[in-house]
C-alpha cells in the first residue's frame, strides 16, 4: 500500500509542478491545489498506513492508531482550500483589469518567442 501511495504523490507532485511552470494563471492556480493535496497524502504515507482502533479511553485494542497527522492534515486542507479560494478571487480581479491570464502579457512582457 505504501508503493502505491507513493507513486500516486509522485504523480501529484509531478503534474503540480508541470502546472506552476505554464505561463496560465489558473494552470497555476490548479497546480498549488494539487501540490497541497500531494503533501497531505504525503503526511499521511509517512506517518503510517497501520489499522487499528480509535484512541479511546475506555475501549482496550492490541493497537491505535495516531490522531496527531489526520488533524494535522484536517487542518491544512482547510487552509488550502482558503488559499485556493483566495487565489481563484484574485485571478478573476486580475482578468478583469488586464483582460489576460498570461503571465508574460501580464508582467508587460510581448511574449514573441
């Protein structure tokens, strides 16, 4: 199982990288979203893909399994999807002004490669 969830982080990682390097404001926007979701994948590969019980006081298991990196991860996908939000409004603001989502058409660049 940890093979396979590796491959799928690298995958994510891959494709959010090819995303942030297009010169498309919203391929970028697209690409920090999926990034986000590789590290939250990525946390929870490395903290352990183990069965077991829900840490309970009152209930006696053989094993528990760790609550600290699913809050972590619960709490950075709310960030994220702030984050993601915040982007999205600041792009439409900025297609609105410029027109354009190019990234070279909005540095001032003419982009004649």
């Amino acid at each position: 199982m940890e093979i396979i969830m590796a491959v799928v982080v690298g995958i994510l990682f891959t494709s959010a990288v090819y995303l942030m390097l297009s010169k498309s404001l919203l391929r970028i926007i697209i690409g920090t979203a999926l990034l986000s979701h590789g590290a939250h994948l990525l946390i929870l590969s490395v903290s352990g893909l183990k069965g077991g019980a829900a840490p309970l006081l009152g209930e006696h298991a053989e094993s528990y399994v760790d609550p600290l990196p699913q809050a972590l991860i619960l709490t950075a996908i709310v960030i994220s999807f702030g984050v993601t939000a915040f982007f999205l409004v600041l792009a439409y603001r900025a297609y609105q002004e410029l027109g354009t989502d190019n990234m070279d058409q909005m540095r001032g660049n003419e982009g004649n490669d």
